[in-house]
C-alpha cells in the first residue's frame, strides 16, 4: 500500500521520551507525589457526576473551569485576570498547536531559542508554519541584541520563549519579556503585532525573586502565557494546559479549536483538582528546596549545572552521556538524554528517589 504522506512528514518518528519501567523514573519532569486520598475521592465523586450526564456533549466554553482557574492564578501570581481571557486545553501541547494554527501557516514564521523545548518545531511543522531558531549563549540565556534583530529581520507571526525554559531549567527577566514583547508590536506579518508566547509549563517552580510574565499581560495585549497542571499539579495524566491572554487572541483560539474538545470528564476532573490547589502547592516548597540542594550537590562533585528555576537540573560535562545514561537506567534510574551534547536532565523527585540519583551517578561517573 503506498499511502499519500505529506512530504514534510516523511521519516519523522512520533515524539516520546522513553517509558521503561524502573523503580526511580526522572525523565519527564513529572511531580513525584501522587495525589492525597482527599483528592483522589473528590476527583472520583467529579468524574461519577460527570457521567451522569455523558450522554450529552460538554460545555463547548467551560466558563466555570475558566472562572475557577482564573481565581487560581490570583492565588498563585497575584494577577487578577477575567474568565474571558483564560483558555483551556488537552494539555499544553494542545494550547499551543492553537496559536501555532491560529497565527502562523504557510508563509508565516515561529521563531524560538534553541536549546529549547523539543516540540516547538513539531507544532510549527504541524501547522505548516517555518521555524526559525536562534542559539542561546553558552549559559543558555539569550541574546538580547540577537533577538530584536531577528523579529525586526524575520517578521515572525509567532516568538515562542519557555521560562523556565525546557530543558536548561533557565528563566526570563520581565525587562528581557518587555524588550521582546516591545520589539514585537507591528513586527509581525503585513505589520501586524508579532504574537508572544511565554511558556510557564514549570512557572511554579520559580525561585522568588523570579516573576511570572503574567504580570505584563496588560501592558502587552499580544503577549500569551500558558501554564499547565502537568507538572506542579501532579495532574500529568489529566492533560490539562491553559493559558492567559487578551480577549482578541482567546477569540481567535475558539475559531481553530476542534468541537467540545474538552470533555466533560476533564473539566469535572479538573475543577475537582483546582480546589484542592493549596493541598496539592504545598509540595512545590519542598520540590524547590530539593531542586536547590541537587544543583549545590552537583556542583561540590564537579558537575556544572544549569541555573534552573524548574523542577529539573541539566548538568554535564560529560564525555559520554550515552554511556553515563545507559549505566544509570542499569542501576534502576531513568534520567533524560537531552539538550546540549555532553549533558542529561534529571528530573526532582522524592528525597529517596534523589539519594538513589546521587548515589548512582557517582557510581558511573
């Protein structure tokens, strides 16, 4: 059978990082806490009630999910941000696969920051849309200079920045968000405002003196923030991603995104979840004191971490990843080769399951 592929499409392999079942996985920068029993019932009792009524479509716009993540975001970032200006989807990555259908296609630009996260070119593919990237310097922030020079060059429809970014863990100043964001207006296509994307996938796990971009939303009526409850959630398996923007760019979402495309029993899970918020927080305090004594570990034993506001760590040098990732997964630790040669990504995960990665990793290095 010889089937009519779209030609950019030939030879790709499906993304996925690898899922082998070891007793210490730190590879996909999940919470390593399930969640509570208390959470556990409420989710059980929103997904029965759902089902009640599963014989009729969802809440094309989920104003309550909207209205109750809104009222999160005002706990979490001091922000106050109307229901109309959230958006929702299955998962991030879905959030931006909007945007990139919405505001780029055939002939428009994505410009991103390499290294960066490895889906980007996969959403710009995806929506026929170029991708373009810049390097970051050695210490992985970015070019300030290089940036403005580039938008003002390329003209994109669509900047993509993830802070913290993905996989170096690295964040944006708001003076760097407010410089692109400005460089930004009438730079897009035919003059248009060039639409800017801040990824806060990892954004609860900021330091504190790390602000949210959240905080420019009002000034910049093209900038976008997403967040996810993925990571600090501990909702990885909900697949819920949302962001925060102006009522312009929310409306243009709802014009690219499939019918009811979230279902019921994501909304009802979801609700169930966002109201035990401070509950399920409450582990990101020790995931960040965790995250700081890896880094400082790392760095008394030689490694050269990357600063990172995440809930992972990138470090090397190594002269042979393969082989230190490989001796590692052999030991039961399953890290992530990823990012700059001569580096891997470990993700935090409980104070036993860290003991184990330090352990090991002297063991093979």
């Amino acid at each position: 059978m010889t089937l009519p592929l779209r030609k950019d499409l030939e030879g790709f392999e499906p993304y996925g990082a690898p899922q082998i079942d070891v007793p210490v996985i730190l590879n996909v920068n999940e919470n390593p806490y399930a969640p509570a029993p208390e959470v556990v019932r409420d989710i059980a009792d929103a997904a029965a009630q759902a089902a009640l009524g599963a014989n009729r479509y969802p809440d094309r716009d989920f104003m309550e999910l909207r209205r109750d993540l809104a009222a999160y975001l005002l706990k979490e970032s001091g922000v106050e941000i109307p229901a109309e200006q959230i958006w929702a989807g299955n998962g991030s990555n879905e959030i931006m696969l909007h945007l990139l259908t919405a505001f780029g296609g055939p002939g428009r630009i994505a410009l991103g920051f390499d290294p960066t996260y490895s889906m980007y070119p996969e959403y710009a593919r995806d929506s026929l849309t170029e991708w373009r990237t810049l390097p970051r310097r050695a210490d992985f922030t970015i070019d300030r200079d290089a940036a403005l020079a580039a938008i003002a060059e390329l003209s994109p429809s669509v900047v993509l920045l993830a802070s913290p970014n993905n996989p170096t863990g690295t964040a944006l100043s708001l003076a760097e968000i407010e410089a692109i964001a400005e460089a930004a207006r009438g730079a897009g296509p035919e003059g248009t405002d060039t639409v800017v994307v801040i990824d806060e996938a990892y954004g609860e796990f900021r330091r504190a003196d790390t602000p949210s971009a959240l905080a420019l939303r009002e000034v910049y009526p093209h900038l976008v923030v997403t967040r996810t409850m993925s990571k600090a959630f501990g909702m990885a398996g909900l697949r819920l991603g949302y962001l925060a923007a102006q009522r312009p760019v929310v409306d243009a979402l709802t014009v690219v995104r499939l019918p009811y495309h979230l279902s019921a029993f994501t909304q009802a899970v979801a609700r169930a979840a966002l109201s035990h918020s401070e509950t399920l927080m409450a582990q990101i305090a020790s995931l960040r004191a965790e995250r700081d004594q890896l880094v400082e570990w790392l760095v008394e034993n030689g490694f050269s971490p990357a600063p990172s506001d995440a809930n992972f760590v990138l470090f090397g040098p190594l002269d042979d990843r393969r082989k230190v990732w490989d001796e590692l997964l052999a030991r039961g630790i399953l890290i992530r080769e990823v990012g700059p040669p001569g580096h891997l990504r470990v993700t935090v995960g409980s104070p036993e399951e860290m003991a184990a990665f330090r352990t090991a990793l002297l063991e093979v290095t």
